[in-house]
C-alpha cells in the first residue's frame, strides 16, 4: 500500500509499505535471510554472507569480488 507524505519545505514524497514475506537465504536455504548480495540481491544469512566493513556484503559466487574489494580497502582505495 502506497501513500503520498507532504515534508517539511513543501515537497512531497510516496511511500510504500506493508508486510514483506520473509526469504529464506539462497546458499543454506535453512535459515532467513536478513541480508543481501551487493553484487547481485541474492538472500543471504549472517552465516553466509561475506561480510566487509563497512556496509558490503557478497555470495560466495561473488567471492572474488569481495577479495578484490578487500584488497582495495587495505590499499585505502574503497569508500572514499
């Protein structure tokens, strides 16, 4: 269900939401997921996630991005 909200200043904004069905992560497919791929969307759990600071997560199919990735934040190339 969408709705149209007036903000401060004038403008105005529509805003969707409504109960959104829970997923089971696609590597285990025991528990929920509560996180994704950002390379490809892909629901991931906590344990199945490759997580890097500060905010980027991969599947394993994207493992070698996330080294890539992992490398240019040691070098201080990633998140400036």
């Amino acid at each position: 269900m969408c709705e149209r909200v007036t903000l401060p200043g004038g403008g105005t904004a529509i805003v969707c939401g409504g109960h959104r069905r829970r997923t089971r992560c696609k590597e285990c497919r025991r528990e929920w997921a509560a996180y994704e791929c950002d390379v490809c969307d892909r629901p991931l759990c906590r344990r199945c996630r490759i997580h890097l600071p500060p905010n980027k997560d991969f599947c394993r199919a994207h493992r070698r991005e996330a080294r890539e990735a992992a490398a240019l934040l040691r070098q201080g190339e990633l998140y400036r």
